[in-house]
C-alpha cells in the first residue's frame, strides 16, 4: 500500500481508498459510463453522493478529535487535588486515617489538605485495617497478636486494628505453620522446643505454636 496526495485537500491518502477522508473527493471510484441521455442528472447524483461521504467522514474526524474527559489529569494541588489523590491511593493500597494524611503530607500537601482529603474519602477505616492485614498476609505469616500489632504501628486505632485481625479470614494455625517453616528454612538447626518457643514469642498460642511446629514439613 502506497501514499498518494489527494487532489482536492492535499492530505497524504493510501492509494486504495475509494475516497479522501478529509474532503470525501474521489481517489479510486470507477467512474460510471452515462447515457448520454440522462448524462447531467447521473453527474448531479454522483457529485451528491460524493459530497454526502464528505460530510459524513468530516463529521467523524471532528467527533474523533474532541476531548477526552476522562483523560484530563487530576488537580494535583489544593484540597482537590489532596482529595483526588487520597482517592488514588486507596484504590491501589489500604491505609489508616492517619497513614493517609502522612502519605499524603510526604506527596507536598499541607496538613489541612491532607486533613480535609482523609476526612472527605468516604474511607471505611475498618475496613481498611481488614484489607491491610489481609496485604500483610499475602506476603508473610503472622499470629493473631502480631498482626494486630503490626496494624496498631500503622496507625490503626485499637478497634480498627481489632477488626482487621478478626476479619481478615486467617487461619492461624496455618499461619504458625507458614512461619515455622520461614524459621527453620533460615534455622535449619533448631530444635522443635527451640522452634516452639519462638512461635509463641512472635504472639502465637501453645497451641498454634505446636501445631506449626508439627506441620512445618520437618521430621523431628
């Protein structure tokens, strides 16, 4: 396929089109053989027809050159742009309250707009302290206790962190398991009692700790 100038508007067309995009002149269209009869009014539906698919093509390319709303970025500074960006932030990551005005303050807004964007979200806080424990368990192993810890350090409150711990659908006997076997995969060496008893330093029950320790993947 080659390029070649329309005649009528100049723009580069491919050499098989049957018409210009831009103008709708003809480029390839077999002209008709007329009778000479009726020679005038068969050019006069052609030059309409012609014109027609001018119009139409137009009107497309115009439509195809407005602006995208959507694409538009975001106000990156003031309350707005704090606002948008908190929206951002959330829908890729879980953060508490107070995490997201410090996220926020670290991006340049002032603690008013970081303030005003973390009070106007519309974030569920609880819910956000269960999608980060269950963010946190995507990536490692951890007991009941140490997982609410982990939370509280993010700057969940106390009940928030609670009900992430409880709603994060852990099974914590799998989780004494998984972190068993992190343990004796650096540790190869300990004993069960030795592995045992770091469990339950990392928060996990007797129980759990011996339920890790004896389904680790280890023959004692």
């Amino acid at each position: 396929m080659a390029l070649i100038k329309c005649h009528e508007c100049g723009r580069n067309v491919s050499d098989k089109a049957a018409y210009c995009p831009g103008c709708g002149h003809a480029i390839n269209v077999p002209m008709p053989v007329l009778n000479k009869k009726n020679n005038n009014k068969e050019i006069i539906i052609l030059i309409c027809a012609i014109l027609l698919i001018g119009i139409v093509l137009a009107n497309r390319d115009n439509k195809s050159e407005e602006p995208d709303d959507s694409s538009y970025n975001a106000p990156q500074t003031g309350q707005v742009g704090a606002l948008a960006k908190a929206e951002s932030y959330l829908s890729s990551g879980a953060y508490s309250y107070s995490g997201l005005i410090d996220q926020l303050e670290f991006a340049g807004f002032s603690v008013d707009e970081a303030t005003y964007a973390a009070d106007n979200c519309g974030a569920d806080w609880f819910e956000q302290a269960a999608k980060k424990a269950k963010s946190y368990l995507d990536s490692s192993a951890f007991s009941y206790t140490g997982l609410f810890v982990q939370l509280e350090h993010n700057g969940f409150t106390e009940e928030e962190a609670r009900y992430g711990a409880d709603n994060c659908g852990a099974d914590w006997n799998e989780q004494a398991a998984k972190r068993a076997e992190s343990y004796l995969a650096t540790f190869p060496d300990w004993t069960k009692t030795r592995l045992i008893e770091q469990l339950e330093f990392n928060g996990f029950t007797p129980e759990e700790a011996s339920f890790g320790a004896d389904n680790c993947g280890n023959t004692w």
